[in-house]
C-alpha cells in the first residue's frame, strides 16, 4: 500500500513538473492556441495592435509565432501549400518536408541559417491558425524533441 501511494505520488510530481514548464496561449481575437515549452521561449514580444497573435523569443535565437488570419484568396490546404513552398526572394529559402491533409498543412526546411517549421490548420470561418518556429540549424537537437508536441497542440475553433 505505501509503495503504491508512493508510486502516485511520484507520478504526480511528474504530471505537475510538466505541466509547470509548459505555457498555452490563446488568442482572443481568434482562438488560436498553441502549448509550448515555457522555459525555452521567454521573451513574449509586444502583441500587435491587431490582437491577431504573438510572437516570443529565446535566449539562444529561436523564434515561436502563432497568430491566425483570414484565408481572404480561400484557398485549399494545397494550393496554399503550394504558395507557400514558393521562395518568392527569400535567400536560401528550401523546403524539405511538406505534409498536406484535409484541413492543415505542414512545411519545414531551410531559411538561410536557421530550420523553420510552419503548421497551417484551417478553422472554421475561413480563419487559418498558424505556429511558425524558427531555429538555429545548430540547435535542432534542443528543438527537434519538442516540435511534434507543439504542432499538434495548435488549434481553433
């Protein structure tokens, strides 16, 4: 009995320390939320006047954007995969992995220096939430472990 409440208690802990080192944000103009590692991202950037979404910094260069607009072309997950794959001037801009469902879109690759990860989901009302995650190539160790749990936590209505 004692080992098993031992054992609770422990797996409680855990559950806690988890849950204290992640932070959700939720945007009140359109829902949009994401849950992503507090400790990492720290620096929260001045919201824009809009209310349209945030952007936070970290220590070691990385950047997390979450922000929802309105798909004003309605365009389909593909063809704005397809937009959005494009270059269109931005050096050293290659994407090397594209991922399109029924209503979200996945791309990552190469901006210059750094590794960037962009999740789509297409809400309802023709609002699309993004997360864009810019890193260091050099850091993807540290960033690589946490980007399925952030892309799948994005969401809205």
């Amino acid at each position: 009995m004692t080992m098993r409440v031992l054992v609770c208690l422990t797996a409680g802990l855990f559950s806690l320390h988890a849950f204290a080192d992640t932070l959700t944000y939720k945007n009140s103009r359109y829902g949009t939320s994401v849950t992503f590692p507090a400790e990492i991202f720290r620096q929260a950037m001045e919201p824009p006047q809009n209310g349209d979404g945030m952007t936070w910094l970290s220590e070691d260069g990385a950047s997390l954007a979450v922000y929802a607009f309105n798909n004003a072309l309605q365009a389909s997950p593909e063809a704005f995969a397809d937009q959005a794959s494009e270059p269109a001037g931005r050096e050293g801009f290659e994407v090397t992995y594209r991922r399109v469902k029924d209503n979200w879109v996945v791309l990552s690759g190469y901006v210059e220096d750094d590794i960037f990860y962009d999740r789509f989901e297409f809400g309802a009302d023709n609002i699309i939430h993004a997360m864009l995650l810019r890193f260091p190539r050099t850091l993807k160790p540290v960033y690589e472990p946490h980007i399925a749990a952030m892309g799948k936590s994005l969401n809205g209505p």
